[in-house]
C-alpha cells in the first residue's frame, strides 16, 4: 500500500547570497580595517595620515564591539586603482580578516566614480561593508548605498577641479615666462625667488658640450652618453647616461631661452644655452637619423680606414668583413654589433663595400691637398672661431671638475682615516675607496684632457709642408703599396663620418713633423719607418 507522498522541499533560488554583515546599529562584535591616503594634491588639506588615524581610531572607539584589526595606507593618487595598500586591503577582505572597511572620507578611497563602483562591487562579493567616518556613508544599508554614489561623484569633480587649477596656474606661470613646473631641465636650476631658469654652473658646460658633439662632430646619442659615462659626468640624478636621455635633451626648446607649455609659448624668456641655429641643426639631423634610408653606418676595420669609422646607430666600431664569391673575395665594413649577433643584432646599420669607400677616402685626401693651401687656412679660422667659442665652457667645466676632484681625494682620506682609527671595517670601507679611486681616475682624465684642449690653438703648418704631402700623395695614388696608403690615411686623416649628407672626411692639421715615408728601392714595398701622428683639431680634426 502506498503511503503518503514524502513533502519536497521547494526549489532553492539562485541569485546573490544575502548579506550577513551586521545592520548599521548594530552594536555587537566587528572587525574593523582602517584605509588611510594621502596624495600630493594634499599638501595644504589636513588629510594628513596621522590625522586620518588619530580620527579613525576615535570612531572606532566610539562604536561599542568595534576593534580594529589591520590597517593598510597609500603616498598616491586617488586616480588610480594601482596602490599597494589598497590592493592588501582587498586582498584582506576577500579572505575574510574583516567586516568593515572604514575610511576619512570617500575620496580618500578613490577619486573616479568608475573605479569607486568596481571596488565597492569587489567589498560587497566579500560581505565587507564600506564606511566613512565623517560622512553618513554605510553600505550596510540602503540609504548609505545610495549617499556613496552620490559622494563618489563629488569625490571626482572635485579631483577634475583640482587639475584644472594646477593646470591654470602652471598656464599662468609659464605666460609669465617663469618655469611651469616639474623636473628642471638639465643644465639649469630653478631661481626660488622669479621662478625662472637659471645656467647651472656644472652643468651648463656639459650640455653646450652634448649639442656640440651631435651637431658638429655627429655622434649619435648612445655615441654621446658612451663619451659622458667614460668622463664620470653623472646625469641630472646622479645616474648614468642613456641616449634616450640624449634625445630629450636634443629635444628641449628651453635651451634656446624659450618657454614651451601647452599652448603657451614665450620666446626669451631666460637665459639660453644653446644658440638657434645650432638647435635647429639638431632637429633637422634627428629628422634625418630618424629615416631608415637615409641612415649611415660608421666602421673600424683592418683596411685603410682602421680605428677611423663608428656606428652612428649603436656607437660600436665597423670592422673587416669578407665574403668569398665565385670569381671574387668582397670586402666590406660591418658594425661590430652585426657581426657579433648576426640576425639578432639592434643595429640595422648597412654593411659598405671597403673597396669603393678606401678608394673614394684616398682621393678627396688627394685632392684637398692638391688645393689644401686657401681650404686649410679657412679651416683653421673656422677652427679658431670654434675653439674660442667654447673655451669660456670649458674653463668652467675644468673649475667644476678641479673642485669634484677636491672633493673626491678628501672623501678617500676620510674613508682611510675611519678605517686605521677601527670606526670601519675593510668590507664596508674597501668597496667604496676602490669606487671613488675609479671616480677619480675618471675626473683627473677630464681634467687633463681640457687642460690640453685650452692650451692648444690651431695654427697653419710651416711652409712646404703641403707640397711635400701632396707630392707623395700624388706618388702612393699611382704606385704606392697598401701598406703607404694605409699609413697615408692613418696620419693625415682624424675621422671618417657617415652622415645624412654623405661620407665626409675630418682632415688633421699637417706640421713640420709630418713627412711622407721615404721611398724604398721599389717604391712599391716595405714597412714605412715611425711616423708621427699629427695634432688634429680638439677630438676631431677639421671637415673640409
């Protein structure tokens, strides 16, 4: 016999699970964690953190059963969701360590009403209420749902009104001509009384330097921030060159005096560094370097132009290349970063064929010196203008460095007087000393360098000097060795440069000195006896 039907129970509903968190006067037991922020748009609020803890930790104790139970904090933007505090927070919640996440006030969660809705959403998953201590904000209830939304929106109009302001008074400042604000420019500092740029006496020299080596001796920028980096110039924050920093610079209309911002723009409005034409020449030769097919490879290599060509791309030296073909063997130039990483080099810098280029170098030495005499002593005018142009820089930077070198030597005293007086052991001493040695060697470098550069001019080479180079030029062009051009090249050439506008060769300055080898029996053969390279101009020489 059947018996009665056994009673179902009815179908479960699926949705959100209802919350468990207590009602809002509730008064029993409850885990609280306290968030606190403050961001730089704070600094004259009294949103301090220690105030907002001092507050915090006085409403928990207002709330009987209240007991705070972890606290997390943020030096950031209310922007952004990206805080580590706030992240441990959540992190908090969602394992279930608290009932109550208690702030200030609303903005100092979030800023962004979108951001504010999706960490809301993330606390409510979690059976976490969110509560403010100075505003009727509880989630643990309807009316304080609805007085979030509300004070979430405030929260960012009053972040949106915040950048405008700053915005309008660096807008005011920089119309002004003063510096808007920010990171100063290296080779400047800020005067705290006009608010206006000012040459920095150390760097000022550094910088006119930098321009000078892109736009005058084409070095590229990781060429340039190798060259400072192997002086011991540190950058604005102490750190090493990088040529993307380098190309800030190169960048930078502030070196021409003028003030750039938004849409302000005033012209003169300090001091400048850098002339117009020479910033306008380092545009036009980023513009050109930034065209793939317009890019130049440099080279260093066993055939005539050993030591004399550099990657304009990756500042590496090209060397010798071949390949054997089947009637041939094809020489060429390749950047060493090529032939070491094969396809898997940086450097895109073209390989050139070492016949055409040896050859082509060989001839313009020929003919510059076949009419070297009105070219060289406009050169050397040039090349006067240009060193007394910076010499005023260089004698700064000299002082600079004599005054770092000072400096230096007397910290490595001390550090050998805190060593034998025991107040420190080798491990922590050692280190250091060896590092300042290294910092010194570097300086004392420099300063030997502008020393020299300060107390060299330029000076045309004594009469007959041309025609006995152009005489035996004019022999190893028709029946000279490899080995007397090679020397030729090597002694009365500084540099080869591949630039945007073609291959152009820096000649040095000839001197009494600088006699051709003298023939051997054949003419064609043998190893010629010493010879003495030549002063050249500065680092460089003289571009014809």
């Amino acid at each position: 016999m059947p018996g009665n039907p056994t009673p179902t129970s009815p179908p479960k509903r699926r949705g959100r699970r209802a919350p468990t968190t207590p009602p809002e006067d509730s008064t029993g037991p409850c885990r609280v964690c306290i968030y606190i922020r403050r961001s730089t748009d704070d600094e004259h609020q009294p949103f301090s953190l220690l105030a907002q803890r001092t507050a915090l930790k006085k409403y928990v104790d207002n709330h009987p059963g209240w007991v705070i139970v972890c606290e997390f904090e943020d030096d950031a933007s209310g922007a952004t969701t990206e805080r580590p505090g706030l992240k441990k927070a959540l992190d908090a919640a969602k394992v279930g360590l608290y009932d109550v996440l208690l702030v200030y006030r609303v903005d100092r969660f979030s800023r962004s009403l979108a951001h504010f809705v999706d960490l809301a959403a993330t606390l409510d998953a979690a059976n976490v209420r969110f509560s403010s201590a100075t505003e009727p904000v509880d989630t643990g209830g309807a009316i304080g749902r609805i007085m979030l939304q509300f004070l979430a929106v405030f929260a960012e109009f009053e972040r949106n009104m915040i950048i405008d302001r700053v915005k309008s008074g660096m807008t005011a400042k920089a119309s002004k001509g003063q510096w808007a604000g920010g990171t100063r420019p290296y080779g400047y500092l800020v005067d705290k009384d006009t608010q206006r740029l000012v040459p920095h006496p150390d760097e000022a020299p550094i910088l006119r330097d930098i321009f000078h080596l892109y736009t005058r001796d084409r070095l590229g920028t990781r060429a340039i921030a190798t060259d400072l980096n192997e002086r011991g110039v540190p950058n604005r924050t102490g750190k090493k060159w990088s040529g993307h920093t380098i190309n800030r610079i190169l960048d930078n209309p502030a070196y021409t005096g003028d003030i750039a911002y938004r849409d302000v723009y005033v012209p003169d409005a300090h001091e400048a560094l850098i002339d117009r034409d020479t910033f306008r020449r380092a545009q036009d030769i980023a513009a050109a370097r930034g065209d793939v097919q317009t890019q130049r490879a440099m080279s260093d290599s066993d055939y005539y132009l050993t030591g004399l060509l550099t990657c304009p791309q990756c500042g590496q030296r090209y060397i010798g290349t071949s390949a054997n073909g089947r009637t041939r063997r094809y020489r060429y130039y390749t950047c060493f970063t090529r032939t070491r990483y094969g396809k898997h080099a940086t450097c895109t810098a073209p390989r050139l064929p070492a016949d055409d280029l040896d050859h082509m170098i060989l001839q313009a030495l020929h003919d510059f010196y076949t009419t070297a005499e009105p070219v060289l002593a406009a050169m050397i005018e040039r090349a006067n203008s240009q060193h007394n142009s910076t010499t005023d820089d260089r004698r700064a930077e000299l002082t600079a460095i004599a005054h770092q070198i000072t400096t230096t030597e007397n910290a490595i005293d001390r550090y050998h007087t805190a060593f034998e007086n025991g107040a420190m052991d080798d491990a922590t001493a050692g280190p250091r000393i060896r590092e300042l040695r290294h910092r010194l060697a570097q300086l004392q470098a420099r300063h030997t360098e502008l020393d020299a550069g300060l107390t060299s001019q330029p000076e045309p080479p004594p009469p007959g000097t041309v025609a006995r180079i152009r005489d035996h030029l004019s022999t190893i062009m028709t029946s000279g060795s490899t080995t007397e051009r090679k020397a030729a090249i090597e002694t009365l050439i500084a540099e080869v440069q591949l630039t945007d506008q073609g291959v152009v060769p820096v000649f040095k300055i000839p001197t009494e000195t600088t006699m051709p080898p003298p023939e051997t029996d054949e003419g064609t053969s043998g190893v010629p006896p010493v010879r003495t390279i030549v002063r050249s101009v500065g680092r460089q020489g003289l571009e014809p």
